[in-house]
C-alpha cells in the first residue's frame, strides 16, 4: 500500500470520529480526478475545485503511475492523491481506484485537464433534489479556442450543449453524462460497479446502463466546465477514434436495452444513423453524385444545413457574448465535421463489419 | 462527446421536430397537472427551432436566386435551375428517412420485447414465489425499481424496515383521504425499502389504473407474491381485458375462480370478458347461470340484456344526403341487416338507392353488399364487404353493375403501443351524374401507421394509391400524409397534419385532378360519451391548402376546412339513433370536387333496432 493511501485511511477514520477535522470543509461531495502525465494540467483543475462557491468534502487525485510528477504536483495542493499499484489502463480503472476511498453521499468525476466554473458544484446539487436523479452534468466548453481543431470543437460544443442537449434534457433524457465533469449519487454508482471499461466510452456506458435501470439523468447548462480540447489533428484523431469507437461499442453492448428508454431509444438511432448513413452520404455520395450526374449544385449538400448549425451556436454564444469568437470559429466547425465522419465510418466498418474492435485506451492530448 | 453528425442528417430533423413538439408537450403536461420544466425552456427551444427554419428558408431562397443569377450569366455552363427542388428533396428525404428510422426502432422494440408467459397458472406462481423470495431476488428487485420505484421513490439505500413501515401508514392514509398522488409516492417508497411489500404492490397498482402496461406489471408481481389470494387474479384479469388481451384475461379469471369458486366479481368480470371479446353467446350463458342462482342481481341483469341486444340480429334504416358547390345533390335510402352475433364473427347485408342530381340530369345508382365483421382477438379487428353497384342508364350509357367491396384490417397493440390500419376497397364515384354517367371508380389500397414516440405524442403516416377508371380514361392518384397527434385527454386529441396527393394526369370524367395538392392543418378530435352511452364525437380540422394544376406551379395557399360530427343517442335498449354530418372546404381532397374552390356537406341519420 502506497504512504497516499495510508494517509488517506488515516484522514477517513478521523473523520469518523472527529468531523470538524474533515479533509476539506465542504459540501457531501468528493471529487475523483483521474490523472495520468497530468503534471501540466492538473494544477488548474484541483485550484478551480478548491475555488468553488461550494468546495467539496474531498478531492482525490488517482494518480494513475505517472511519469511525470503528477501526484507531486497535486499533493502540493493539499488534495488527497491516491496512486494504483500499477497503470489501471484506462480513466474507468482509475475512477474505480479513486471511488474506493469514497465516503459521501455524492461524486464528481472531473478530467485532469478540465477546469469548472465557479458556481459549477453548486449549480449541479440542485438537480440532487430529486431522489430518482443518479447522475447529473453540466455545459462543457473548451478552455482553449486557438487551433482549427479547438475551434471545431468549440462550435461543436456550443451547438450540441444548448441545442441538442438541452432539448434531451426537456425530454428527461440527456444522451450522454459527460465523462470530463458530472455529478453522481455515489450508492448508486457502487451498485453500478463504477466505471466499466467494457467500451472506451466508459461515460456513455454509464448513463445508458442508469436509464435502464430506472434513474433519471439531468443536464445543468448553468454548471460550466472548460476541458483541453486537443489542438492538433493527431490529438484529435486520436481522441476521434476513441470516442467513435466507444459510442459503436455502446451501441452494440446497449440496444436491446435502450429500446425500452423511450426517447433515447430514438436520440440514438438517429445519432447511429447519422453516424453511419449520413457519414456515408456526406463523404462519398455527395462528390459522386455530382461528379456522376455533372450537377456541381448537388455538393451545396455540405453546407445547406449551416442555418441549423448557426442558429443555436449564436445562441448559445450570444448568452456568454462570444459573438466574434464564435462567428469566426464557424468554418472549423465544418472541417470537423469532415473528420468526424470519416472516424465514424471507420469505427462502424472496425466494429461492426470486420469485427475489429478497439481495446487499448489511448489519452487524446 | 458528440455522437453523430451535429446538424446534418436526420439528427438535425429530428430535433427540429423534438423542438417544434415542446410547446404541445408542455400545455399536456400542464393540463394533466404534471411535473414539466417550464415554459422558458420550451420558448427558448421553440424560438431556436423556428429561426432554423426561418434561415434554412433564407437559404434555399437565396441559393435559387444565385442559381438563377448564374444561368443568366454562364447559360451554357450551368446546369438547369433546380429551382424549390433541392430542398424539397433533401426535405423530403430526411422526413421519409427519419419516419423510417423510427418506426424501425419502434418494430424492433416491439420484436424485441418479451411476451408474458401466456400458460402461467396457480402451480407456477407458486413456484414463482418461492423464487421471488430466493434465488431470482435479483431479477425481481431491477423490475421494481425500474419500473415504479425509480419515477417517486426516495433514494433506496436510505431505506430500511422502519422507514418502510412508517411510509406505508402515511400511503395508507393518503389512500383513504383519495389522496392518490400522494399514496402513490408513499407506497413507491415502501417499495424501495421493501420490494416484497405486497399490500404496497397491489395498492400501488389500483392507483395506475390509468397506466394498464405499469398497472399489469405491479398486479402480475403482486400475483406473484400473493399466489392465493383471488384478487390479485381478478385485478390483473381486468386490467388485461381492458386492454383487449381477452384470453389472458380469462386465464386469469380461472385462476382466481379456482381459488374462489362463485366469487361474483370473478364470474361477472369473466362474463364481461367474454362479451368484450364478442363471445356473447358465452357471456349471456354465464350471465344467465348467475342470475339463476342470484335472481336479484340487478347489475347483472342489465349486463346480460346488454349482451342479448348485441347478439340480437339488428335492422338499421338509413337516410342520408349531400349537397355540394356546383348544386349537386345526392339522397340516399337504404339499411343493413345483420345476423344474430354469438361469436367474433357477425355477417350482414347492407342495400341503398341513391339518386344522384344536378337539377338538369339524374342518375340512380343501387348498391348491394355483404359484410362480415370479425374480431380474431382484442389488438385486432377485420372487416369485410363484396357486392355489386348497378348504375341506371343515363346518357348514352346503358344500365352497368360494377362489382365493389372492401377489405379493411386494423391491428392496435393493446398496451398503448403501435397501431397499423390497412383498406383495400373499389367503389364508384356518385357524388354527381356525370361521374356516375361517366362510371368512375375508384380502386383504393391504403395504410395507416400509428408510432407513439412520447407520452400521448404519437406520429402517423397515411399513404395511400387509387387507380381512378371511367369510360374516358384511367387516372393515379396518390396520397401522403404526415400526422402529429397529441392526446390531451383520453377523449380529446389535437394534431398537426401535412397531407401531399397528386394525380398522375388530367381527367375529363367529371374530378377534379391537379397535378399537386399540399393541404397544412391543425385537427382536433373530441369524442364524449356519457354513463347512458350518448355519444358525441367531433373531428374538425382548419388550416391552408394550395394547389398545382396540371403542368403548373403551385398556386397561393387558400383555407382549407373539414368537420365530421357524430351523435349517437340510445333510445332504448338494443335502440340506437345515430345522426354523421360531414363537412368539407377542401374539396380536392377527395375525388368528386370538381374545381380547388369546391364545398360540399353530407348527412345520414340511421336507427339500429335489435330484435327480438
């Protein structure tokens, strides 16, 4: 047993006993930071925790065997860093690790590169209220808007976080608890055995597996969080690939379940089909029809739909007065989606075509 | 993460729609004094669903003017202007293929879903309540939870037996105060602390009366924990024949008969199954057997005159007529006669004259048919009808008789679910004489497809292809529409309906037969009946119409109106009198208008006589 994990009992059974000496004087929540070569990053995140409206009962950083000085530079901090005997392999297997030394009725998992808004805690209990929620999470935007990529990815979040998944929250059916940042009522996740590395979409897997059990899942666009968005195209692929990867796999491992979720049963139909049809249509249809038929018209198919992207995105950005940022982002956001597609197409043909499915975690950034 | 293509595809129309719908979900949820999230939320969604629209629209416009603008300059290198083409295709397309998406996960659904054991009988709950306090606690506890607890119930791991007992007087008290959403959170948080509560299971059930599918399910468990106790089999007996699964319900009435032999809420519930299921014949056998011994049972009696008049062959006069823009007239006489009725099967005959008139020409028109009317289970009805129509000699044209009928099969699952609805029938037009001298007949397939997508939410796709023959040529008319319908109570029922029919050419046989006919409306359906059977039922619909005459673009948008009203008022036992008015101001979408601008009104009052 690492001295991390010795110190973090001791503090516990303290607890027990002697409340006012509680790690950190907060609300019922303790906070699982999954970190693996996090040493940059991770900083931001634990101050952004410490400076919450409400601060957390605990804050575990599971430092999952980096090389980096990861658990050093969080334990400076004073947060509790717990390190497994060897690499978990994935986020689910360090979260798992983190959630063992759990002991309030609430849990955040937050990424290692993600910082939340000041209010981002306190904005999330609220939906707690409700005794049949198990999960809740928040708006996600990226912390850097520099590259191409980022940019993408900006739009993306900007269009998805107040149009899409605040009409899936109208419904009662947010798609996805997202993995950087959520809340979750920690005997319920325990029931869940936490985290399952089963997919590389451990996020999705978990809030599909709480809607088939009979929780209710909430989205709170006024909790904020910020993630690293990777900035170059080989992050990017890398965390394309992964993420294609997990929704298939989920997919796969969910459908017969989910068909008794009305309304996801639909939201992810329809996400498959155009992860799969509309990828086609996009990437291959498009270019040869016109080519096939000479109606070069037939390619204004790539950007007819720009209204319906711009709509939300200038709403969502009007609120948080980024007008300029997001007008100028806009183009990434098409070039993104181009690449999307084609990682989606692969992940469909990898999964379920050639029946080769991705195993190995790889980090996006 | 971000599944999918944001935007593009079908997602994007999907919530569109998602988004369009929020307002109609709010105001039911509102209405049925539900827990919503408010109306900010649905305006704010509602205002960025409708500035898609807006710019999508902005879009395609100023994509055809620059398309126009570039044949004028480049006239050789441009390709034709696709003018409103592309995003009525691309509209089109993502519409049918979002319908198709859906559904599919619909019938996949329903594919997918295990059936209840259909033999399950006193032995095997037995054995299933050995189980359910062993081995398989598993199992049983996600399907409590799932199913009821997880919608009212406090957290379960702060549950114990203490908690249980304290919820379950407070649930019992709100139950006796008819406190009913109050006991049902109550008894749900019995349940989450002591899933094997059986009196929480079965008050619970009572208080989902309106929910039969969570109903069932609670009173199947409470079977299962309680495998002596009649009641349980009574409740769940009713519940399933309510929802037209009449041979489970029986079953289940057997069972509780077995443990309670002249218990009379088995056998009058049973007797009551048999004559939902059109067994009269069995039903007034069980219901005499009672009286025999019960002489006094005045519910019974009338239950058991009730199934005597349904069984009772029946005579129905009829008298009806129509009146339209163009100063047709029709009026009709005629009635059916149906056989005595014991089983699902009843069979009849039916025979009108109608004479037909513009003031200048008159034509008559006899109509003989046989029908037959079956109900092979509760989800599904068929109905059939073979006969001839003869057409009187009128112009040059001699007396013809055109062979006519119907075939119609509608299947509705009977938890609330999908619903499909197909006709097949061939009849002539005599909306005027010169259709009916002329001889149109319609030859008509059709379906009806009923997906529920939300609570009361439920989309319909009608598509439907007549082939029109008359002695001058022979016309195709096809017909697509779109249906939204919301159920803001069990009786009342808004929609919003896209309907597109278009005719493969012209005619000169006395239709109207454009080229394209959009109609937009808003409906609404109303049907009220009170504890003496007087029914009232309203179908109205109001919205715009455009139409594209053959060759032509596609005129201004004008109103369009329809109204079916039906009042059937009970005179007497086995005596009803039933008054149908019909109403239209949107004539092309049938085939006897004659222009875009034609009106028409038609009534038929009819009395049905049991006999004897």
């Amino acid at each position: 047993m690492s001295s991390s994990v010795a110190r973090l009992k001791h503090r516990w059974s303290r607890d027990r006993t002697a409340p006012v000496l509680r790690p950190v004087a907060g609300v019922d929540v303790t906070v699982i930071i999954p970190a693996y070569n996090e040493a940059a990053s991770v900083v931001d995140t634990i101050k952004s925790l410490q400076g919450q409206t409400m601060p957390p009962a605990a804050i575990i950083v599971v430092d999952d065997c980096s090389t980096d000085g990861t658990g050093d530079v969080a334990r400076v901090l004073g947060v509790v860093v717990v390190r497994p005997p060897t690499n978990t392999g994935s986020k689910a297997g360090a979260q798992n690790f983190g959630l063992r030394y759990v002991r309030t009725p609430l849990t955040v998992a937050v990424d290692a590169d993600t910082i939340l808004a000041r209010d981002a805690l306190e904005s999330l209990l609220p939906a707690f209220h409700d005794p049949g929620v198990a999960a809740a999470c928040g708006f996600v935007l990226p912390q850097r808007v520099r590259s191409v990529w980022e940019r993408g990815r900006y739009i993306e979040y900007l269009f998805a976080f107040t149009y899409y998944k605040r009409l899936q929250e109208y419904y009662g059916k947010p798609l996805i608890s997202s993995g950087c940042f959520s809340m979750y009522r920690t005997d319920i996740l325990r029931a869940h055995n936490g985290w399952s590395n089963r997919t590389l979409a451990e996020d999705v897997d978990l809030t599909w597996s709480l809607y088939q059990a009979g929780h209710a899942v909430r989205f709170v666009p006024e909790a904020v969080c910020y993630p690293i968005e990777p900035r170059t195209l080989t992050l990017m692929g890398t965390q394309l690939r992964r993420w294609s990867h997990g929704f298939v796999q989920n997919v796969r491992l969910h459908w017969r379940g989910l068909l008794a979720v009305p309304y996801l049963r639909s939201a992810v139909a329809v996400a498959f089909w155009d992860a799969t049809i509309a990828a086609t249509v996009y990437l291959v249809l498009l270019p040869v029809l016109a080519l096939l038929l000479a109606r070069p018209w037939i390619l204004i198919g790539y950007v007819i739909d720009a209204p319906a992207v711009i709509v939300p995105v200038l709403a969502g950005a009007a609120r948080r007065r980024e007008i300029r940022r997001a007008i100028a982002s806009i183009p990434a956001f098409f070039v993104l989606r181009t690449v999307n597609a084609v990682f989606f197409l692969r992940a469909v043909c990898a999964e379920l075509l050639l029946g080769r499915s991705l195993r190995v975690y790889e980090k996006g950034h | 993460m971000a599944a999918g293509l944001p935007g593009t595809g079908i997602g994007g129309m999907f919530y569109l729609i998602s988004a369009l719908a929020t307002p109609l979900r709010e105001g039911y949820l509102r209405l049925r004094g539900r827990k919503s999230r408010g109306w900010r939320l649905v305006v704010a969604l509602t205002a960025i669903a409708g500035s898609i629209l807006a710019g999508l629209w902005a879009t395609s416009w100023l994509l055809g003017l620059a398309l126009s603008a570039s044949r004028r300059l480049l006239p050789a290198a441009t390709t034709p202007h696709p003018g409103n083409l592309l995003p009525a295709v691309a509209l089109l397309i993502s519409v049918g293929t979002l319908a198709g998406v859906l559904l599919g996960v619909e019938v996949l659904r329903l594919w997918v879903r295990r059936r209840p054991h259909p033999e399950a009988t006193i032995d095997e709950y037995k054995s299933r309540r050995a189980v359910a306090a062993g081995e398989r606690r598993s199992r049983i506890l996600p399907f409590v939870l799932g199913a009821v607890v997880a919608a009212y119930a406090r957290p379960a791991a702060a549950q114990g037996a203490t908690h249980a007992t304290s919820h379950l007087g407070r649930a019992d008290s709100a139950y006796t105060a008819g406190d009913a959403r109050a006991a049902a959170q109550e008894y749900a948080a019995v349940l989450a602390a002591d899933p094997w509560n059986s009196h929480a299971t079965y008050r619970l059930a009572q208080l989902h009366r309106h929910d039969p599918r969570l109903a069932l399910r609670l009173f199947r468990r409470y079977v299962a924990l309680e495998p002596s106790d009649p009641w349980g089999y009574m409740a769940a007996a009713e519940v399933l024949a309510r929802t037209g699964r009449y041979g489970e319900a029986l079953r289940y009435y057997d069972d509780a008969l077995r443990l309670a032999p002249g218990e009379r809420d088995a056998v009058v519930g049973r007797a009551r199954t048999l004559a939902r299921a059109r067994r009269t014949g069995a039903a007034i056998v069980v219901y005499e057997r009672w009286l025999a011994s019960h002489p006094t049972d005045a519910e019974v009696k009338r239950e058991l005159a009730a199934a005597q008049v349904a069984a009772a062959p029946a005579i129905t006069p009829l008298v009806g007529g129509s009146h339209d823009s163009d100063g047709n007239t029709t009026l009709r006489l005629g009635g059916a006669a149906e056989l005595a009725a014991p089983g699902p099967v009843r069979v009849g005959v039916r025979a009108t004259r109608e004479q037909v008139g513009d003031g200048v020409t008159h034509v008559g028109l006899d109509e003989l048919a046989l029908r037959a009317a079956a109900r092979p289970s509760g989800a599904l009805q068929i109905e059939a009808e073979g006969g001839a129509t003869r057409v009187d000699a009128v112009g040059g044209a001699g007396v013809t008789i055109t062979p006519t009928g119907q075939l119609r099969a509608r299947w509705r699952d009977p938890m609330g679910g999908p619903a499909v609805d197909l006709r097949a029938r061939r009849n002539v037009i005599d909306a005027s004489p010169l259709l009916a001298t002329n001889r149109v007949v319609r030859t008509e397939i059709g379906a009806i497809i009923e997906v529920p997508v939300a609570s009361g939410l439920k989309l319909r796709g009608i598509g439907r292809t007549a082939a029109l023959s008359s002695a001058f040529d022979v016309n195709h008319r096809t017909t697509f529409a779109g249906v939204a319908a919301l159920a803001v109570t069990p009786s009342v029922e808004v929609s919003g309906q896209v309907h597109e029919i278009r005719y493969s050419r012209p005619s000169s046989a006395g239709y109207f037969a454009p080229r394209l006919i959009q109609i937009a409306q808003v409906a609404s359906y109303i049907e009220l009946e009170t504890a003496r059977s007087f029914v009232l039922a309203f179908d109205l619909g109001a919205g715009v119409q455009r139409v594209a005459q053959q060759g032509a673009a596609l005129g201004p948008w004008r109103r369009a109106l329809r109204l079916y009203s039906l009042v059937a008022v009970p005179l007497a036992p086995g005596r009803e009198l039933r008054f149908e008015l019909d109403g239209d101001d949107s004539g092309v979408a049938t085939e006897s208008a004659t222009t875009a601008q034609w009106r028409y009104v038609s009534m038929q009052l009819s009395l049905r006589v049991a006999l004897p």
